[in-house]
C-alpha cells in the first residue's frame, strides 16, 4: 500500500481551484494537471508499507491531539524549486502555527513505527500540476502571474485522514482510509 496523510478541502476551494486548472490548462496543456477530485493539502507521506501495518499506522495517528483546529487560507500560486526550473506547481496554504503543529504531531506518532521523519521542513500547499519540462511555456506564465495573489478560499478543520494512493495510467487514484479527529470542534467554528 501507498499512503500519505492529509487534509480534505472544501468544495468551494476544489471548484475554485479546478477552475483555475481549467484555465492553465488552456493555456498549456504539457505539465500533469492534478485531478480536481485529487487536490488535497498532504501533512505527511508515508509511501509504501505491508497493508498490516496499516492498522498500527491508524492507531498512532489517533492518538494525535491538538487544542487547536487548522485554520488556513489558499491563497497565490508558486513553484517547486522555483519559476526557473518548476517540477511543481502549487496554490500556496497560508495557516494558523497549528498547522505546522499539527504536523510534527503526526511525524512524531509516527517515527516509532519506522516512519523517518521529514528532512525538510514542512511548507504547506496543494499541488497543482507537475512539469517533465523545465521551461514554461509564454501563455502558462502569464496565466499563472494573474492569479499570484489570488484567494481560492478558506478551512477550517478539525479532521485529517490517512489515504491510500494507486497510481494508474490514468493517474493517482485515492482512497479515504480512515479519518481522524485531532481537536474538538468548538460551536464558533461549526457555523463558519
């Protein structure tokens, strides 16, 4: 099995996000545009293990807590390692420290189990599109410029899930595992 933590987005960032993917696609068509149905923000990549591991895997991740719920914003657009040589193209997550905690929490309950903790630090943001080419293209670079600074919308969680990645020849196919609550959910934040 393949699998990675992460967090769910909600559906008016998916459809303005996918509007944006609709948008540079037409521009460009060449990079691995990201599924709409895939976007998702990943805390941890776990990759390959024994799908019987999977169950002591679910039961570190439950024991992640927080008194805090994530709150960030999808906002801007940028590239991995940058514009000159893009592999990757992201929407940037702008948070609240609790993300970031939130995070470590999950690499930490995780390590005992041979999970090695991440060598670089955490940046936070959902992947876009993937480049084989490491130029862009004219039309792609004045697409993405115009939504630099674009806001694609909010979350506020309480949730984070463990999911199963298949690659495909069509793509990554994912499926939710098992969800997990790491804070309570205070009345305030239910009615935003």
């Amino acid at each position: 099995m393949r699998l990675f933590v992460g967090l769910s987005i909600p559906g008016d960032v998916r459809e303005n996000l996918s509007s944006l993917i609709r948008t540079l696609r037409s521009a460009d068509a060449r990079p691995k545009w990201v599924r709409s149905e895939n976007l998702h923000v990943t805390l941890k990549f776990i990759g390959e293990i024994e799908s019987e591991k999977s169950l002591a895997l679910g039961h570190a991740l439950a024991a992640v807590r927080s008194t805090q719920l994530v709150h960030h914003e999808f906002r801007g657009v940028g590239f991995f390692p940058n514009q000159r040589r893009p592999s990757v193209l992201w929407a940037g997550v702008h948070g609240s420290p609790s993300l970031v905690s939130l995070t470590a929490e999950i690499n930490s309950v995780l390590a005992p189990l041979g999970i090695p903790h991440e060598e670089k630090p955490f940046v936070p943001h959902l992947t876009i599109a993937r480049f084989k080419e490491l130029r862009l293209s004219p039309a792609l670079r004045a697409g993405i410029e115009k939504f630099s600074g674009h806001n694609f919308g909010s979350l506020s969680t309480a949730d984070f899930y463990l999911i199963e990645s298949k690659l495909k020849n069509t793509g990554a196919e994912y499926t939710t595992l098992r969800s997990f609550r790491f804070a309570a959910q205070s009345t305030e934040s239910k009615e935003s």
